[in-house]
C-alpha cells in the first residue's frame, strides 16, 4: 500500500469509489476542488485506488480530516487507518482534528482505534444524527512533503 498526494488523473477513481459521489454530482466537484488545493490523498494497493481522504486546516487554524472514503471493495484491509495514520504523521499544528455521524459506527471505531478522543457535539448538521467531533495531537510537522502555511 502507498498514500500520495491525488492528482487530476486520479478523479475518475476517486468518484467511483464514493458512495455520495454516485447518487450526487456535487460531490465530483467536491473531489475535484480537494484535488486542486492539494488536500486530496490517495491510497492505493498495487495499480487499484481504494481509498482517499482529506486533510485540511479550516478548523480553527488547526489540523482537520475532513474526509476518509474508503471503496467498498477494500473496506477491512487497513487503508482507512493508514490514512489516518498519515494524516496524523503529516498534520503541521499540535492539534488534529475529525469528525463524524452518530450514526457512523466504523469511522468512530477507527477514530479511537489511532488515538483520538471525543471532543464535542454539533447537533443540526444533519437531522437527527448529531456530529461527534475527535481530536488527537498529531506529529507536528512536515513529515510527508505537506507544505502549510498557519494563518
């Protein structure tokens, strides 16, 4: 398995793989945006895209998984960790930051399985299926070629 910056060759894959991308074209332009602002990362075993994620610095000026998709057909084989995982590596602030659905059992799992702890709550995003907010401190630096500016 390798994690590496997505690329705009990489979109096709990337929408395959999501399952909202599948059902709403505003995701597609959503992956398309996370490509261009260099925030999109993919994970890939042998020539097969099966995973990517997000990470961003919108959350306070701190570190923030926006997102971790992982295709179906890998699902259970590490890759959800390993980016996370990464992301954690990568991440330039002391602080690091996820969140998900209530109702997202797997992602939380994940979440406290690499060392995050629940934060907080944001209710009314979506109805009735509050948003957990995690935070892990993270490796504080530019381990894996991730330029960033904190302003």
């Amino acid at each position: 398995m390798d994690i590496r910056a997505a690329t705009m060759a990489d979109l096709e894959s990337l929408a395959a793989l999501d399952t909202v991308a599948v059902c709403d074209p505003g995701r597609r332009v959503q992956i398309r945006q996370w490509i261009e602002s260099g925030t999109c990362h993919v994970a890939h075993t042998g020539d097969s895209v099966g995973a990517y994620g997000v990470l961003a610095y919108h959350f306070f000026g701190n570190g923030f998984i926006e997102m971790v998709m992982v295709g179906d057909a890998f699902r259970r084989q590490g890759l959800g960790m390993a980016l996370v995982r990464y992301f954690q590596a990568c991440c330039t602030t002391p602080k690091l930051f996820a969140s998900t659905n209530l109702s997202n059992q797997r992602m939380q799992e994940l979440l406290k399985a690499a060392g995050f702890r629940t934060s907080g709550l944001i209710d009314n995003l979506d109805d009735n299926d509050p948003e957990i907010v995690f935070f892990s401190r993270s490796g504080v630096g530019d381990r894996c070629g991730i330029a960033h500016e904190n302003t």
